[in-house]
C-alpha cells in the first residue's frame, strides 16, 4: 500500500528564505501557464497540453536564470498540478457536477515544493535532511519511515511552520486480528456515530469550543490596517486558533477510526452526498464542524491497513424505513425519537438507522461472516 510519513522541520533562517523564494517562483509558473492555457483558447480556440508547457521549460531556464535555482523534475509538478485540475474541471462537467475552473494562486494559496525523485533531490542523513541547491534542515524523526519514498514534499502551515511529508509505496500491511464480528453506522450531528450495535460516539463540536476566542481574534483582526507588521501578528493569532480546531478534529477522528477498526471486520456506511447538504442552511456550520468525509477517508485508510473492510451503501431512506418491520414513517430533523406506528417500537432514531444500514450490507454482502453475529457487540 501507499502511505504517507509527516514531520515537522525546523529550517534555518537562509533556508526559509531559499524555500520561500523557491515556492513564489512554483506559484509564478502556475499562474503563468494558466494564463497561457486560458488566453490561446479564447484568442485561437488550441488546448494547450500538459507536454506543450513541460517542453517549453528548457526556454523559460534561459530567458530567466532564477528558474535554474530549481530542478526541473520540481518545475514540472506545477505543471502536472495545473493538468490535473484541469482535467478534474472536465470530468465534473461530464458527471453534471459544480465544475469549478481551475484559477489563480494567491500568495497564501501556494505554500508547498515537491521533489519527485528521491533521493536524487533530497535524502536523509542522521536525521536531518539534506535538499540539493536548498541546505540542510533540521528534522523531528519520530517515527522510522517503512516502505520506499517516492516523493518528498515541504509544506509551509499559515501558522509559519513548516512540515515536510514523505510519500512511501510497498508499504507492507499491519493486519489486526479477526473479530468476526460487523456493524452499520450512522453518522449525524449531535452523536457523531451510532452503531448497529447501540454505541454511541458524542460530537465534541470543536469548532464550537472555539468559537467566541475567534470571532474576538478576527473582529480585531478586521480592524488592523493591511499591510502592518500588526496586522500579520493578528492574523497569525487567529490562524492558530483554525490550526488548533484542526489537530484536534483530526486527532479526533483518528482515535475514533482505530476504535471501530479493532472492533469490527467489516464497516457499513451510508454513500454521503455532503454536498447536497449544505443546502440545510441551519446546520451548515455543524456539517463542516463534524468533516464526515475526512473521517471516512481515515476510516478507509486505516481499515486497509488492518486488512478490514468497509463499504459504502447507498442511501435508501434509512432516517425513515422501520428497522423492524421495514414501512416507512415520514420523520423531520427535530424528531430524536422514532415510533412506528405499524409495530408500535420506539428506539432513537439514528440507531434506527444504524440497523437499516447494516440490514441493507448484509444483503450485499458478499463474506463469509454470519449474518447473524452482526449485531453482537
């Protein structure tokens, strides 16, 4: 399997600036074959390719020197970046989705260099990591790396440190033990997950926590006048506090997805279509607090790991389908509670759910795991 190892670097004051220097130059090349996509369709109908612009990069080399600072492997991944978007662009298109055309980098939406070949362009040595045509960094290896590093990437947070984050491939598996046991669960706001087997994980609402220190910190913020050495302070302040929201929802889910990971062998989820959410204005800001989708791409990632499944099932109703005797009963988004007044039962509604999830898994199932041990906890 592919994984990722991430560590804090601590550069020093000429290598920052190298660095930063070398990002702006990655951001420039960005915008620039950006434009040069977008003005030679409007002004000649031509799609410019990705292999137009990469063999266009021995010219930039000579008409501006600074490029030569930096490998050209490193000039080309902008270039794939900008491709990839684009082709992204396309394929939401087709699919009928928002489309979202690729645009311009500002200077705090560009904050990161790859070196595709490793260890050609950087290596490490005694715990520190050493970059060609950068210097020497200063690395917190806290963990050994396993696989082989495809690519390293050096990333700068708005918070002004700087990370960088080996991509490895052959990593080997770490399988847990079986279980033999699966469930089904339901997602929502006010319990982050329920369980088919009647588990309840709370929402701890980080965002919330945090709320009135950041509102405070931005209407300072927004008062600052740009372009003082105030103004960055102020900023940095309430960039700490989004970072902090951050590493604790992530941390987080997690905790959470190693926990259901070792208890289950197989996870039933419902196929979230997030976006379409975000039409229930009320609730937008808990939808985003909770991150379901960063959750279930942990989820996945640890499952793969432990040699463990999870799969998606599509959504069919579960809020509202009897978990009992399968009839449908109209609910609303106050109700906490379900009763269904064919069977008369009554048990709280995202466990309800819960179950129909798990109901509908098993009839995809395709494992050699009992039906009937799913609800066993």
């Amino acid at each position: 399997m592919r994984k990722s190892y991430k560590y804090r670097i601590y550069p020093s004051k000429s290598v920052i600036q190298i660095l930063e220097h070398q990002i702006e130059l990655c951001r420039n090349l960005y915008n620039c074959a950006l434009e040069h996509r977008i003005t030679a369709y409007r002004r000649a109908g031509i799609s410019i390719s990705y292999y137009d612009q990469q063999n266009e990069l021995p010219e930039i080399r000579q008409i501006f020197p600074e490029y030569k600072k930096i490998y050209v492997q490193v000039l080309r991944v902008p270039l794939q970046n900008l491709d990839k978007a684009y082709k992204s662009f396309f394929r939401r298109i087709k699919n009928g989705e928002i489309p979202g055309f690729p645009r311009f980098k500002g200077k705090n939406r560009f904050n990161s260099i790859c070196f595709p070949q490793y260890p050609q362009h950087c290596k490490l040595v005694d715990r520190k990591l050493i970059i060609g045509k950068i210097g020497t960094i200063k690395i917190k290896y806290h963990r050994e790396i396993i696989g082989t590093i495809k690519t390293t990437t050096i990333k700068r947070t708005p918070t002004n440190k700087w990370y960088v984050t080996f991509s490895c491939d052959n990593v080997p598996l770490k399988p847990l033990s079986k279980t033999n046991m699966i469930c089904g669960i339901d997602m929502g706001i006010k319990s982050f997950i329920t369980t088919s087997g009647n588990d309840t994980i709370e929402n701890p609402k980080f965002f919330k926590q945090s709320h009135d220190l950041l509102i405070a910190r931005q209407q300072k913020l927004s008062k600052a006048n740009k372009g003082t050495r105030k103004r960055e302070k102020l900023r940095l302040l309430v960039a700490k506090v989004h970072e902090k929201i951050a590493n604790q929802r992530r941390d987080f889910h997690f905790k959470t997805a190693n926990n259901l990971v070792k208890q289950y062998d197989v996870i039933f989820h419902e196929d979230l279509d997030i976006n379409s959410m975000f039409s229930f204005r009320n609730i937008n800001r808990n939808i985003m607090d909770a991150a379901w989708k960063q959750f279930l791409d942990i989820l996945s990632f640890k499952a793969e790991e432990a040699g463990k499944k999870i799969i998606k099932i599509k959504s069919q109703s579960t809020t509202e389908t009897c978990s009992t005797c399968g009839n449908i009963v109209p609910v609303d988004l106050t109700t906490r509670i379900f009763f269904c007044p064919h069977c008369n039962i009554s048990i709280d509604r995202d466990y309800n759910a819960a179950l129909n999830i798990l109901r509908l898994g098993v009839n995809h199932l395709d494992s050699r795991i009992a039906p009937e041990k799913s609800i066993i906890r």
